[in-house]
C-alpha cells in the first residue's frame, strides 16, 4: 500500500512540475498524460484557473509532502 501511495506522490509531482513547464513554455513530451490536471481540472475550478501556475506548483509541493510523509510513516 505504501508504494501505491508513494507512487501517486511521484505522479502528483510530475503533473504538477509538467504544468508549470506547460504554462511558462511549452510541453516536451508526454502532455496529454502529464497535463491531465493542467487541461481538464484546473480550467473548471474558478479559484485555480485564476492562478494557474501556483496550482501546478502547489500540485507539485503536495506530491513531494505525500512522497515523504508515506516514507517517514512507521
């Protein structure tokens, strides 16, 4: 279970680095999996798509603290 977890962290942490790169240049590779948060969720939520580039960048900090917290967890 803690490596599910971890993995969704490591997802979460991609998605998150993936958008902001989307944001501020362009997508590389892999956009259609990677800016699946970028496209589809943060356009139907006012609050996010007010600022999107902090939500990409908080969707990232939340991946790495969920990475962590999994690793430090007995």
């Amino acid at each position: 279970m803690r490596k599910a977890i971890q993995f969704t962290g490591f997802v979460m942490l991609l998605q998150g680095v993936s958008g902001a790169i989307d944001h501020l240049l362009m997508q590389p590779f892999m956009g259609a999996i990677l800016n699946f948060f970028n496209r589809v969720v943060i356009p139907r939520v006012d609050l996010l798509a007010a600022h999107p580039l902090f939500a990409n960048l908080a969707l990232a900090v939340l991946g790495v603290v969920l990475i962590i917290a999994t690793d430090r967890s007995p």
